[in-house]
C-alpha cells in the first residue's frame, strides 16, 4: 500500500540562479596565486611594449627586496594591468599574495582603455615614437576586438585624431607607425616599440627590401643611428634613380637623365708658338657662341644632371655654356693628371668636370660621393679617364644616359653624339 506523503514533507526544488547572478558571484571569488601566473594578457594590455633589458631587471631588482607594491588588475578573465610585474615576480621567485590582485569592474571603474593609458603613461618612459606606435595599434583596431567592455556596449572605434589625444602625439606621427606597422618587418617594429629607432625613420625603412628592413633593425638595436640613416638614404635614393631613368625612357622622344659633354673648345694663344699644342691641330673647334647655341635643352630631361668638362683657362666660358643650356651650377670634380701640361700662370695638371642640375634629379647617397679628385693617366689629345664614367655609372646605372664629343664608339649603356664617334 502506497503510503501518503503529507503536503509538508515535500521540500521545494531549489531554483536555478539568473546568469548575471552566476557570473557575479563568481566574480567574488578570490583569485590565487596559481590562477593569476595562468591568466593570460587582456588585449589592451599589449598595447603598450613589455619591459627589456636592463629596465626589466631594475624592476624584478626591485620586486626581489621590497616585494610587490602595487596590485595587479584582472578583467574579463585576463591581465589588464601588471604584466610586467606578473613576470618580474616570476623571474624573481616571488609568489603573489591574493590580494594584491584586484578585480576591474567597468560599471564602477568606467573605461579600462582609459586605465591602461593613465597607468603606462605614469610609469613608463616611452618616447614619442613609442607613444606614436601605441596609437597607432589602438588606431589599427577593430571595433571586434574591443574586448574590454560587455558586448552589448555600442563601441566607437578609436580614429588616429582621438588616439594622438590620448597618447599626447602628432596624427603625422601615427600616420608614420601605421605604415612600420603594414609594411615593416616584426625586427623593425619590435626597435620602433623598444624606443630604438625613431618612427619617422622606421616608416623610411619600411620601403626597403625585408633583409635590409633587418639589418636596419639590427643597427638600430645596437645604438648605430648613423649608419642606419646611411642604408636608408642609399636604398631610397637608388629606388627613385630607377624610376626616374624609367620615366625618361618610356617618354616618346627620347630624353636623357645624364649629359656628359666635352665641347671643342676654341682657345685663343697670346702667341704663335702657342699653336703648336693648339686643338685646332687636332680636331674641329668651335666659337663660344656655337656652343652656347647647340640644342642641348631638346634632349635634357625635366630632371637631368650635365657633367661639363673644361680645361682651367675655359672655366668661364664652361659656366656660361652651362646656363645657356639650363642648367645650374652645384659641383664639380678635378681631373688630377699623371704629368703637367702647358699653361700662362702655371702648367696645368687638372681639368675642371662641371656638375650642374636642371629640375631635381637624384643626388648621390650620403657615404657614396666619390672623391672630388679623379686620378687618371694622360691619354691621346683631348682624350678624358673613362674613370669620369665609371664615377657616373655609380650614380646614375638606370638612367638614360648620352656622351656629347665622344671619341671612338660609344661606351656599353650610353648613346653618343660627335664628329668623332664611331659605328
């Protein structure tokens, strides 16, 4: 016979708690030491470069005799604050004590972005180009990976404006880390974010092929700034030499980037006896105003640099040459000969090759100028170093290049001009 429950002995089934209530309380509970050294870092965390070096070991130093002062930060399951500290308390053997680990709470403690910053910004000495690449990655993220508050949350995206804001840096700057950022190599970002190389210079190295990228990065860590400079300056310069001798070559007349003249300079003798070694005897010469007159505009091309020989007692007429055919004075080189010639106030042992510029071509690299002194044995009359070209090819080996007075055939990648030139 079924026995009969009476009303009172049936106790009420407990009732499950709401969601919100679960995760609350699990919230409260206390977070041990095992627990803290397993969590692994927040997002906004790692927007901010981890300690190295000697900066790393002032703190574990530091943690090892006085022991941890401030309070970590945990949020959503992860580290939001106390990375560095986490991991100097590891290397130094110091356990951390549960209540040295605090519980962020984002509808009492408002934005942990804001935390993060006002935190790092205090304790850390992070230079312009660190603070550039900070905002640069909170720029760079995704409203998705906004992880810091509850999904429901209608989440701005941080723009480059608001994040030069709070990172107290220019757009300009940020604008340079975004491209270190998408083009650099992980070597040449990492020397951005440890503060040992500049951002602005970073974002030039970002050009370069990825071995040179670590090369860069390798003399940035190493302190070596100049040289550094150097290879990116080379890299650069090199990569418009080529496509400016590109341009010129796809024009439909051709134009030429590089001029090397040697006019048939007519040089008047105070004397009869000067004739004798007079160019007259050698070869055709022509007045100054011939030369001045030759259309040598037609074939320069809006950027194009004219090398101009002139012998010392021409030097006047060799600048007048060159502002008649539109070009600008900058430089020039001494051919140093291997014995001396003839001359009124001195017997000459040099010849002047003028560098002059029209528009903007490409000037050499720093730390590959050749040497103003072009040491060359004395050929035929008139006949100049093929050093000068050699000199030339250095500076310019992409662009179209033509020789004006040139004698015998012309050189391999040049085009020649002259009564002398050959088939």
């Amino acid at each position: 016979m079924q026995k009969t429950r009476h009303i009172s002995d049936i106790k009420p089934k407990r009732q499950a708690a709401p969601a919100r209530a679960v995760t609350a309380a699990r919230d409260e509970r206390p977070i041990t030491s095992c627990v803290v050294t397993a969590l692994k870092f927040h997002p906004l965390a790692g927007l901010f470069p981890l300690m190295e070096g000697a900066e790393f070991d002032e703190l574990r130093d530091d943690i090892k005799q006085h022991g941890l002062l401030e309070p970590l930060c945990e949020f959503a399951g992860k580290l939001l604050d106390g990375r560095n500290r986490l991991r100097a308390c590891k290397a130094a053997g110091i356990p951390i004590p549960s209540n040295m680990v605090k519980r962020f709470d984002s509808k009492k403690h408002g934005d942990p972005l804001t935390l993060v910053i006002s935190k790092n910004l205090k304790r850390r000495h992070l230079n312009e180009s660190q603070r550039a690449w900070v905002a640069s990655k909170l720029a760079n993220m995704r409203q998705g990976e906004r992880t810091d508050l509850e999904p429901a949350a209608k989440l701005r995206k941080v723009d480059q404006a608001a994040a030069a804001l709070m990172l107290n840096v220019s757009e300009r700057s940020i604008q340079s880390a975004a491209v270190v950022f998408k083009h650099g190599t992980p070597e040449l970002q990492h020397v951005v974010e440890q503060g040992d190389l500049a951002v602005s210079v970073a974002a030039n190295a970002a050009r370069l092929p990825a071995d040179q990228q670590r090369e860069v990065a390798e003399k940035a860590a190493n302190g070596e700034i100049n040289v550094v400079r150097k290879v990116i300056k080379k890299y650069i310069r090199k990569q418009k030499e080529s496509e400016l001798g590109a341009k010129q070559l796809a024009l439909p007349d051709k134009k030429f980037g590089v001029i090397l003249a040697d006019p048939e300079w007519k040089f008047e003798f105070w004397s009869e006896g000067g004739m004798t070694a007079a160019a007259d005897n050698h070869y055709a010469t022509s007045a100054l105003d011939e030369i001045k007159k030759r259309d040598v505009p037609s074939i320069s091309a809006d950027d194009c640099v004219l090398f101009l020989w002139a012998t010392v007692p021409m030097l006047p007429q060799a600048l007048e040459v060159m502002a008649a055919w539109g070009f600008k004075y900058v430089s020039g080189f001494a051919w140093m000969k291997n014995k001396a010639g003839t001359g009124y106030w001195t017997r000459n042992q040099h010849e002047h090759l003028l560098v002059g510029v029209k528009g903007k071509p490409v000037a050499p690299a720093l730390g590959t100028q050749w040497s103003s002194v072009i040491e060359a044995a004395v050929g035929k009359h008139s006949e100049k170093p093929e050093e000068s070209l050699e000199m030339i090819e250095s500076y310019f080996p992409t662009l179209p290049k033509i020789e004006l007075n040139r004698r015998g055939p012309a050189r391999d990648g040049w085009d020649a001009w002259g009564a002398e030139v050959c088939p």
